[in-house]
C-alpha cells in the first residue's frame, strides 16, 4: 500500500519499518490509524510526553515500548522531528521480520552461539543471558545484560570503545501462530550515521540467522 500524503506538510512520509499487523496486534490499531486517533486529538501541538501520556491513558497503550514507538512513529510522519532522532533517546533504529518459525525456536537462535555472533558480535566468553551479566566483544565493545524474558524479550547496553556513552539494544519477539514477528530497537545511538549502518546491520544479521525467512 502507497504511503498516505502528511495532511500537515504535504510530504509523503517514510513508512515505519515496524510493519501495520506488528503494530496493530501489539496496540489494537495500525500505523494509519493511530496517526488519525492521534491528529483528532490535537497531538500535532504536544510535547512528545504529552503524546506518551495520551497513548497510556486515552489510548489505552499499557506498553511503555510500544507508547514511544508509536510517538516516534506520529513525530516522524508528522515531521515533528528528525527521522530516526528523538529528544529523549537520541538517534534511534527499529528493524523488523516475519519469521515463519515459532516463538521457542526463533528466541533459541537468537541467544545461540551463532545468533549472537551476527546481532551482537564475537564474544569473548560465552553470554548466558542472565540479567546485570557483562560482557566484551573482541572489537573491543562492553555491554551489560538487562532484562531478560525467555521467549519475549532481551535488553542489553552496546558501547563501542571511544563512545561517550553507550546504547541500549532490545529484541521483542511476537507470536502469531506458528509465526514470529522478530523486532530489533536500537536507541542511543550517537549520529544519523550510524543510525544506518545499524539498520543494515540488523537486517543482514536477520538474514543469516533465518536464511531465506526460516
């Protein structure tokens, strides 16, 4: 489907690349249709909190997540902001697939030896995956595990040696049937520049790790 026209500036939008049924089976609406819930509401002339709070309370949004995706989302399209730019995460990227592979066996590649080495990196010791374990890359790049939930999501710091700070990776996987939505956010990121080498790393990571889409 042809991206909609912004009714504000007239500008044809990018379209997310979190895809409509992602969103719509997480939030209960797709993009198109948050966009106009949201512009009914007068969100075009809020705060991006203010646009959070609307989502949490009117919108009826209980994922934090997902309330700043959809924010993002609506900024973007809106031409509120930078794209891929927010003021309270940085410079930001989402990436997304469809893996025709239940969940259990979508998250076991993921956090298998393999899978780690194309998200993430070579490690230098094993990763366990267990919330505040740390870890080094052999490039050289330190993280911290976070959060954890085995066969939903995993969250998790980056921090390549000479950035001044580091930025935060979460993988949320959604099931639906014997399919799995794989979705890889990346915030924190240090410059547009990068923000596009992320984007193509994560799909080609994807790639090797669901060859072919299984």
């Amino acid at each position: 489907m042809a991206a909609k026209s912004d009714p504000v500036s007239g500008a044809r939008p990018e379209r997310s690349r979190i895809s409509d049924d992602a969103v719509q089976r997480a939030t209960g609406r797709a993009w198109d249709e948050w966009f106009r819930w949201l512009d009914e509401r007068g969100a075009v002339a809020l705060s991006h909190k203010e646009i959070v709070a609307l989502l949490r309370g009117e919108g009826e949004v209980g994922n934090g997540w997902w309330q700043q995706m959809v924010t993002v989302e609506y900024e973007r399209a809106r031409g509120l902001r930078v794209e891929g730019q927010t003021a309270a995460v940085g410079f930001e990227i989402g990436v997304s697939k469809t893996i025709p592979l239940p969940v259990d066996v979508v998250w076991r590649r993921l956090t298998g030896a393999e899978g780690v080495r194309a998200w993430l990196g070579e490690a230098t010791s094993s990763i366990g995956f267990e919330a505040g374990e740390s870890y080094r890359l052999a490039d050289g790049t330190t993280g911290e595990v976070r959060v954890v939930v085995a066969g939903d999501r995993l969250r998790l710091t980056r921090r390549p040696e000479g950035w001044a700070r580091a930025a935060t990776v979460q993988i949320r996987l959604a099931a639906n049937g014997e399919k799995t939505v794989v979705t890889f956010h990346e915030e924190h990121l240090p410059s547009a520049e990068e923000r596009e080498a992320r984007r193509g790393h994560y799909k080609t990571a994807l790639g090797k790790i669901f060859p072919a889409g299984g």
